[in-house]
C-alpha cells in the first residue's frame, strides 16, 4: 500500500535534510578541518600566528601598532600604515572611514568630543606626522602649515556670482593663523565652531598650495586599507624610514635595507596587486639582529 501524497512528500524533505545536514554540516566541516591540519597549512589555519621568546606576539595577516604607553610611534621599529579598525588594527571591529575624496570639509563643534575630522585633513595631518618622524618633508599639496585641509568657503554678492564678500578658511580654528591672509583682496577668516558655512552658501575652495607635487610622504603612509589589518606597508615607505630605524638600532642603513628587502613580498602571480613588506614581520627580524645600543 503506497503512503497518501502529502506523506511521501514529507519523508522525501526528510531524507534530503538528513542527507543534507551529513554532508554539509558534518562531512565538509571536518574536511575543511582535516585540510586545515595538513603540513604547510596548519600555521595558516590557526591564524598565521607569530612568536617571539616563547609568546605570541600578532599574526602575520593582521597589522598592529608600535606605540609607547602614550600613543606615540617607538622610533626603533618600522610603523604601519593608519587603521580605522576600531581604535586601530582590531580585528573584531574591520572597517575602513568610509570617507571619500569629496570629504574636504572637518565637523567643528564647540565639544572636542563632537568634532570629526575630513579625510583631506586626516591626510594632511598624517603626513604632516610622518614627515617630522622621519625627518623629511610632509607637506602635500592642499594642505596647511598646520596640518589641516587647506580649504575656503567663499561667499559672492550673488551667491555663485559677482564680487568676494567674504572667505572662512573653513579648516581652522582659533588661536591658528589663516594659511592665506587675503582672497581676492578679501581678508580670510577663521571658522567658528557650529557653523556650516556650505550650507550658508559659500562656495569650496581648495588651495593647493606650494606643496611639491610629487609628496615625500607615501599614500600608504597616510591613508587606511580598506580592512584596516593590513599588515604590509609599501617598499616606499619603508625606504622611508629606514634612516631613522638604523639610526636608532646604531646599525648600518645598508644592513637595515637588506633585511627589508628580505621581508619584501611580490606581487601575487606576478602581476596581481603590489610589493609589500610585512611590518611585524621586520620589526622582529630586527629585533634579532639589531637588538639596540
């Protein structure tokens, strides 16, 4: 005697769950474990960890900082690239800013805690960083003296036209000193906090300024990865630094390059992506080498 329709076609979703839930929620689970326990693939599965003196000390897939106990950069080791990861390089909190190249204008509230900088002037600020670090150059065209957006709002008699009635440097703040005193034979304010000066019709303006057009300060030195753990800087701005981490080490520049470049990956395939070097990697390739004075 066959079984009624609606019953057949119930013990039919039962079998296919059954058979299902073997395959995909025990069968390929445990291969994918088997596969992550195999010689050369074991290390990557556990998450590419990295030791040093019998401690784990980071992964080589994930960036991490180089800070002293108040934030700022260790000058012996090679820094990474900026991270928007949370408070930096957290694993549990990947994002990028999600600010793009429209984003000129800094968000000045009276409340520190309510202001937020622009991309243009995290980028200045960043670089106006790295350079004095690293004893070169960090200026950048579009940038001010003082590490912010070099950006005018300016305001004409008949909103987009007619004469300059008045220019806010929409960056800066009191007690900062306007990066150009006049424009178009019109003094340039300073902005004041709470004011959206887009909004009250002034037209943007960004200066470019006498920065070289070609920066010293590479744009990896300056700018998140999407992920904000990436754990490679660019040869660039190794080479950068260089100078300053032999300095520190008292060792030989020559000699900190060639560990660099032995810690240099190509590009995937040859053609895929770019060179990177691996920061952690590096830093405790120089540890061993060139423990310090």
């Amino acid at each position: 005697m066959r079984p009624p329709t609606w019953l057949a076609q119930h013990l039919a979703a039962l079998r296919a769950l059954l058979v299902l839930t073997a395959l995909l929620g025990l069968a390929y689970p445990l291969a994918l474990v088997a596969a992550g326990r195999l010689p050369g693939l074991d290390a990557r599965a556990d998450g590419s960890l990295v030791t040093a003196g019998g401690r784990t000390v980071g992964s080589a897939f994930l960036g991490q900082a180089f800070t002293d106990a108040a934030g700022d950069p260790v000058p012996r080791y090679f820094q990474p690239r900026p991270s928007a990861a949370g408070d930096g390089y957290d694993p549990t909190a990947t994002a990028a800013s999600n600010l793009g190249p429209e984003s000129v204008v800094d968000t000045l509230a009276a409340d520190p805690a309510d202001s937020s900088a622009s991309l243009l002037t995290r980028v200045c600020a960043r670089s106006r960083a790295v350079g004095a670090l690293n004893g070169v150059d960090g200026r950048r065209p579009y940038c001010t003296a003082d590490g912010v957006g070099a950006v005018l709002g300016v305001f004409r008699r008949d909103g987009f036209t007619g004469p300059v009635t008045r220019v806010v440097s929409v960056n800066q703040t009191a007690p900062a000193t306007p990066f150009v005193a006049t424009w178009q034979g019109v003094a340039v304010e300073l902005a004041r906090p709470g004011e959206d000066y887009v909004a009250a019709g002034a037209v943007l303006v960004p200066v470019r300024g006498d920065a070289p057009a070609d920066p010293a300060v590479p744009a990896d030195a300056v700018t998140a990865s999407g992920s904000g753990l990436d754990p490679h800087i660019s040869p660039a701005y190794a080479e950068l630094q260089v100078a300053r981490v032999a300095r520190e080490r008292g060792a030989d520049p020559a000699a900190v390059r060639r560990v660099v470049a032995a810690h240099t990956t190509g590009r995937a395939l040859g053609f895929l992506g770019e060179p990177g070097v691996n920061v952690l990697e590096l830093n405790l390739a120089l540890d061993r080498r060139f423990p310090g004075r």
